[in-house]
C-alpha cells in the first residue's frame, strides 16, 4: 500500500450466523482506498452476506469491520447506521421501486440526506447525467430497459455520495454489449468520483479489465484463496 492510501475496508474474524448455523466466516479481508475487488465463489459461500454485512445489513456474531481506520461493525458492540456508512449498495436486478418515476427514485433518496427542493432536483439530473440516463425523468422502473434500469440502480446508489461501492452480481441481467458498456462507465466512475469498489460476480472474465484483483471464498464460508 502506497504511504498515501488507507484501507477502505478491513475486516478481522468476521462470522455471521443465521440463528446457531454459520453462513460466513471467519473472514478477514483488506480493500486499499481506490481498489476495484472482485469477489468469486460457489452459491452459498457467503458472498452477498459478506456485502451486505459490510453495507451494516447484516450485524456480525464474530469479529469487526473496519471502515476507513474506523469501526462499523463488532461483534457485541452498537454498530454503526447503514445511512452513516458512505457505502452504496447495487444488487442484481436493480430492486427499484415499482411505483416510482425516475426523477422521484433519486428525489427520494437525497430527501434522506435532508437534500429537497431546487437543489435535490439539480443533484438529480447532475446524477442522471452522470450515468447518461438523461430524458426519462417521468418513466417508471418497470418501462425501463435492463440497461437503463441498471443505470439508475447506479445512480441510486451514487445519490449517496458513497465512498465504498458494493456490487452484487449487477450485470446478471444484462446482455453482453450493455455490460460491457456499463462496466466501461463504472471504471470512468471509479476515478472521477474516488470510489472503493467490491464486486460479486460469478463470471470474474467479464470485469477483469476493471479490477485491480479477484478474491475467492470457499465452499465453507471463508477466503480461502486469490485467483490470478
């Protein structure tokens, strides 16, 4: 690590348990401050757990989760708010609200971050434009495209102004040229905007180029190796 980097991210013995059954851990981990980390493994490893422990949606029955030198997360402790994190969650498939435009899905969230008004209108078109998704103000989720419902799932999770980005499995539902082109405009995200990046994925091959490395969690739940 460069004298001028941090971890984003370093976890020490963390298990996370469904009642008495273990379903991560222990894992340890380090993400340096800019990196692009692609996490591989079997189904069931543990992998969307890990994420969404991070995330603080899951609370750890063993170990702790460091955040930029600070703690988010130990066992038997009062772990800190997901809305205090500065970490942006993307899942598979977008989980957008049905109901909502897409000028009020990012409304929504900046309201959150006490943002409204003029101002949370503006942030919102600066986000949409940020991930070309300009002229669609009035559709709902359900008219849009893979891509285009994708793009905003992004959006949502930049409304945040993160500075950990967390994907799970993103690209699964779509097709080769829309992944490749919003993987294309993650990387250009990546350093306009500083972020941390890490990255469930069972088909590491398709974001190699943006990452910096590729993690593996083992059928039992824990690191067990790193794929070069």
């Amino acid at each position: 690590m460069s004298p001028h980097q941090q971890h984003a991210i370093a976890i020490r013995g963390l298990t996370v348990q469904a009642g008495a059954t273990r379903i991560l851990g222990p894992v340890d981990l380090d993400v340096q401050e800019g990196e692009h980390v692609l996490l591989v493994g079997p189904s069931g490893s543990g992998k969307s757990t890990l994420l969404r422990a991070i995330a603080g949606l899951e609370d750890p029955a063993a170990g702790e989760i460091m955040l930029f030198d600070r703690s988010a997360s130990r066992a038997g402790s009062r772990s800190t708010p997901p809305q205090e994190r500065g970490v942006g969650l993307l899942f598979q498939g977008g989980a957008l609200w049905p109901h909502m435009t897409v000028l009020q899905t990012l409304l929504f969230v900046l309201k959150r971050r006490g943002l409204t008004g003029a101002p949370a209108k503006q942030r919102a078109e600066e986000l949409l434009e940020l991930v070309d998704l300009t002229g669609i103000n009035g559709q709902k989720a359900p008219t849009l495209s893979g891509g285009e419902a994708q793009r905003l799932s992004l959006a949502r999770a930049l409304a945040s102004e993160p500075r950990i980005l967390l994907l799970d499995e993103p690209l699964g539902p779509l097709d080769a040229p829309r992944r490749a082109a919003l993987l294309d405009r993650l990387a250009e995200l990546e350093g306009q905007l500083g972020l941390t990046t890490l990255h469930v994925t069972h088909d590491p091959g398709e974001a190699e180029r943006v990452a910096t490395r590729t993690v593996e969690i083992g059928d039992d739940g824990t690191l067990s190796a790193v794929a070069t």
